[in-house]
C-alpha cells in the first residue's frame, strides 16, 4: 500500500515526503486556520505525515506560502487563501484554530484587525465547528496571564492584564476567544480544546517578527549588537516546536475540555538568553541595554502540572538542541535569501 500511495503522490513529477496510509475510518477531514505560520505548518507537516486530509486557511498576513509548499499539490492538502474574520464553509471532522499574529510587532501593527480576528475570527470557527459537529482546538497563550502576580503560571490563576494598554488587542483578544469557546461549549454543545501556548521558538520562525529568539539570533549572525528590553532581568520559558505540535496534538485528542497550558518550563532572564544565543553563534558582539517596552510581563513560567497529569505529555527538545536547530534554519533562510551572503 505504501509503495502504491508514494507512486500517487509523485503524479505530476513532483514527489511529497512520504504520508502514513489512513483507512477510512481513521482518516480525519482536518482544518488548520493560521495553516501558513510557524507553529501552523509544522502542525500541517505531522497531520500530513499521520495521513490525515489536510485544509490550511491563511490570509498570510504574517505566514509564508513558502512554509507549506512541499505540500502544494498533494492529493490529501488544500490551501484556502482567505481572512477568518469572513465566514467559511466547508466539512471537517477538526480544526485547529491558531490564525492570529502572535508577535507584540506584529499584534500591535494593526490593533483593530488583531482584536477581530480573534474574536470574529474566532466566532466564525466556533459557528463552522457547531455546524458539522466538529472538535476545535483553540491556540490561547500565556499573555492571558498578563504580568503575572502569581509564579510559576497554573491554568487556575486569572491573571493581571492592562486592558487598555498596548498588548491589550491580543491579551484580551485571546481571553474573549477563551470565553466565547466556553460559551459554545455549554450553550451549544460544541467539543472545544483551549491551548494556553507559551513562548516557542523553532525553523520557520518569521525572521522579521521581532520577538527576542529572531532578534537575538539574527543581532548575532549579522554582528550587530544584541538589544536587551529594558533590565534584561524579566524572564521567560522558551519550548521548541515539535513539543509543541506533540501537545497539542495530544490535547485535540485527549478528553479533556479545560484551558492547558503547553510550554517548557526551563526559565531564564532575557539577559542570560543572550549570552547563551551569543555563545552559540559564537559571536563577538556586544550586549546592550536599551528602552523597556510598555507592559512588558516580568515573569513568565508554565506550571505544566495538568498537561503531565491529564495528556500525559512534558516537552523533550533541550534548549540547546533546539536553538541549534533554529540558529541553523536562520543561517540557511539567510543565505537563501541572499541578505548577507553567509557561507
Ligand atoms: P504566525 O504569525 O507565524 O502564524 C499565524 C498565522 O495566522 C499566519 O500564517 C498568519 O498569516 C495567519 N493569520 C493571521 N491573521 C489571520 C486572519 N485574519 N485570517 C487568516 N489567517 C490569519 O504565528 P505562530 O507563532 O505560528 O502562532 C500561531 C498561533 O499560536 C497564534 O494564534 C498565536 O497567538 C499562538 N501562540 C503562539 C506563540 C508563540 O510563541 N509562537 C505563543 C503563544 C500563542
Ligand atoms: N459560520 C461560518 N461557517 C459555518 C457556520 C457558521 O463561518 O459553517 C459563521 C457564521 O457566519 C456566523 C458565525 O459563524 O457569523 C457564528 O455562527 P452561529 O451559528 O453561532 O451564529 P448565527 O449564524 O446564528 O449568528
Ligand atoms: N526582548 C528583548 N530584545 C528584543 C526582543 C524582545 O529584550 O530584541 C524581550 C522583551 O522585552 C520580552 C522578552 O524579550 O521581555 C520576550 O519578548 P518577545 O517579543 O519575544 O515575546 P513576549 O513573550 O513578550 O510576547
């Protein structure tokens, strides 16, 4: 079967990485909204290997077509070049709803588009999963929690969140997509998973979005110096990728309806993360401080205690590993891109 499903896939002459066969019964109709950014096609890449039939809808905003393309043309993918703020209508079994700009830059660049996306966006996804009967899986993340008062973060603490302050388009966007995933759940019985994601980093990563793991990285390869925000003393917990797209594949499946958060909970001081980011590049640049951001949350750190218990699931990737993995992905997207020629 194998061998005759590797032949279909290379109709066309262009050949796909090879899928899992999926009978009937076991194959799922799958929507993956965001399907085009980071965390979303490295989703696409496990569901599309496990067999599944795989539909991304992307309006591209800050994904990359380039993230999907091994998948262009494969009989069981289809990309939806659309905005989830307009209603969609099509059949699936599951959706993973992760279309949202995630980065403060990019969050921020449009305050007004972000808070509809994730509120008429995330209605629309509610409405479609209602219609066909289909579980949702909604991406929250850990800025529900704000500024923490509370250290390390469990799922049970209800956070410090300026509402009308520069992050707030996105923290309270995500918190009315928690609530309005509640309300479907008990008003119209409909299956949701809340996926409370903590900082992740890994290849694919817009190199442009701004976030400290590009930044830094980027600072590093270019020998430009490397600007901490404010002390350098606020931390965070950095999880790579994979264990991300392992949790949350384990939360879809699980029975469990309450928030989880998903994250590593190795915690460090930005001001360390640079010198770890700078050794492993191996650069001799400098590390300076420069202006705090506004409602920058001082600390942040998953308390994973309930994904352990309810999903059986701990992120493996060490930080090291996985950053070298990320600090290779940069370089090459470099040289492809030809910004700076590095060999
Ligand atoms: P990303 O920016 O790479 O991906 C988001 C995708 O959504 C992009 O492809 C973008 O084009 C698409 N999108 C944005 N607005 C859209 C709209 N209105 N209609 C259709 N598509 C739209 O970001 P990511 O890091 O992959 O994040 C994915 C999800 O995970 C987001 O919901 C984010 O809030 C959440 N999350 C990520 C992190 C992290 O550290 N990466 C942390 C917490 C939560
Ligand atoms: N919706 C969608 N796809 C569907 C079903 C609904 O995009 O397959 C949208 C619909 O346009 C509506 C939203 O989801 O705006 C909420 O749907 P719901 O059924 O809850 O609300 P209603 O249609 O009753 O306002
Ligand atoms: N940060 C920094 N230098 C940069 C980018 C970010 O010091 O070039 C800091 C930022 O102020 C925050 C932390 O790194 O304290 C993480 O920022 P990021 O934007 O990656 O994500 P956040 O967790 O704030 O959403």
């Amino acid at each position: 079967l194998e061998a005759k499903f590797h032949a279909f896939n290379t109709k066309n002459g262009k050949s796909y990485p090879d899928v899992k066969y999926q009978n009937f019964r076991s194959k799922k109709r799958i929507l993956v909204t965001g399907g085009g950014g980071f965390v979303g096609s490295h989703l696409v890449d496990r569901l599309m290997y496990e067999g599944h039939e795989v539909t991304i809808v992307d309006n591209f905003f800050t994904g990359n077509k380039n993230n999907v393309e091994h998948w262009i043309g494969h009989n069981n993918f289809e990309m939806i070049h659309q905005d989830i703020v307009n209603p969609l209508f099509i059949e699936v079994d599951e959706i993973y709803h992760l279309a949202s700009p995630a980065s403060p830059p990019h969050y921020m660049f449009n305050p007004v588009k972000t808070i509809k996306t994730n509120t008429i966006g995330t209605i629309n996804m509610l409405g479609l999963a209602k219609r066909v009967g289909a579980k949702i899986l909604i991406a929250s993340t850990s800025e529900v929690y704000g500024d923490p008062e509370v250290h390390p973060q469990p799922e049970t603490y209800w956070g410090n969140v300026n509402p009308i302050g520069p992050r707030a388009c996105y923290d309270e966007g995500k918190r009315v997509s928690e609530t309005l995933s509640y309300a479907y759940a008990k008003q119209e019985k409909v299956s949701v998973r809340v996926a409370r994601i903590f900082n992740t980093y890994g290849p694919r990563m817009n190199l442009q979005d701004g976030r400290v793991v590009s930044n830094f990285i980027l600072q590093a390869l270019r020998n430009e110096t490397i600007t901490v925000y404010g002390s350098g003393k606020q931390t965070r917990s950095f999880q790579y990728v994979s264990d991300l797209v392992d949790g949350l594949i384990a939360l879809m499946n699980s029975n469990y309806s309450l928030p989880v958060n998903l994250g590593n909970p190795t915690e460090h001081t930005i001001t360390e993360f640079a010198v770890i980011i700078k050794k492993l590049v191996g650069g001799k640049n400098k590390i300076q401080m420069v202006n705090a951001v506004e409602d920058d949350p001082q600390r942040r750190r998953p308390d994973i205690t309930r994904a352990m218990t309810y999903l059986n699931w701990k992120p493996k990737i060490p930080l090291k590993t996985g950053l070298e993995k990320t600090i290779k992905y940069f370089k090459d997207e470099l040289n492809r891109q030809n910004i700076h020629g590095f060999a």
